[in-house]
C-alpha cells in the first residue's frame, strides 16, 4: 500500500501545472458612403423599314440628308398590288433619330448634374447628399451613427475575440 500511495504522489507532484494561451481581441470599423451621379446615354439613329407581299415597289422611300439642327426628313414610298383580287400586306415605319446634342458632357456639383444629353435612351442616377452623415466608436465600443440625405449608406461594427488555447 505505501508503495501505491508514493507512486500516486509522485505522479501527483510530476503533472505540470495546467497553462493556456489567452488571445483577446477588439475590432471596429465604421464606413460611410456616398452615391455619386451618374449617366448613361445612347443616341439613336434614324431607321426605315419597308415590308409586304403581293405589292411591287413604284418609287422607292428615301432618308434625307443629315444636318444638325433640323430633322432628316422623309418621303415615304410608292407602291401599287401585284395581283389585284389577291390579299395584300404592306407595312412602312420610319423613326428620327436623335441630332447632335448642345451639351455632349457636363460637370456634377454638389451631386446635382445641372444639364444633360437628351437621347432617345437615358437613364440616370442621382447623387446622394452627405448632409448629417457621420459616425464614431468610443473606446468603450459604443458607436454613434448620425443618418446622412438620400443615397448615403453608413455601417458600423464592433467585433470582440477571446481565444482560449
């Protein structure tokens, strides 16, 4: 028995004492944003189309030239039936293209686009405003975010970490 109980108190006293590694971490981060302005345009040009059955063409339909500032101008064609007594069909579009615009570029100030392109395909996006935007983390970690106008984002995190190994 004495030999048991001084194996086991060897054994006790030859265990290490328990350590461990201990991480602690703090991260923080706010991001403010603000959209800008933006513009797509896409001029279109003129176009003509002429289609049909049973119809034969008298005078063919003719595009005027181009001059900026006044439109291409058309004049449309002339056509008479094949075979009288048959069905028919007979179709005949034309679209003015866009001129040439007084404003090809222009400058954003204040998010705000003063003048832009006129096309037949536009689409356009308005800048957002920063007005109140604004935002700050303490040291305690508490965070402040103050919304700003329209089209702004504002995000904030606080990330604590505690590693035990």
């Amino acid at each position: 028995m004495r030999r048991f109980l001084c194996v086991s108190c060897l054994t006790f006293f030859a265990v290490s004492p328990a350590s461990a590694d201990i991480t602690h971490a703090i991260k923080s981060s706010i991001s403010l944003t603000v959209d800008g302005a933006g513009s797509i345009s896409t001029r279109l040009p003129s176009t003509m189309a002429v289609s049909g059955s049973n119809v034969t063409l008298d005078t063919a339909p003719v595009l005027g030239s181009f001059s900026s500032g006044s439109a291409v101008g058309y004049t449309p064609g002339a056509y008479s039936i094949t075979t009288a007594g048959d069905s028919f069909s007979y179709s005949e579009s034309y679209i003015e293209g866009d001129d040439v615009p007084t404003v090809l570029s222009t400058t954003v100030t204040g998010g705000v686009v003063p003048a832009m392109p006129i096309f037949g395909s536009n689409t356009t996006t308005s800048g957002g405003v920063a007005g109140t935007l604004a935002g700050t983390i303490a040291t305690d970690g508490a965070m402040t975010i103050t919304a700003g106008g329209a089209g702004t984002t504002a995000i904030g995190q606080v990330i604590q970490e505690l590693t035990i190994r």
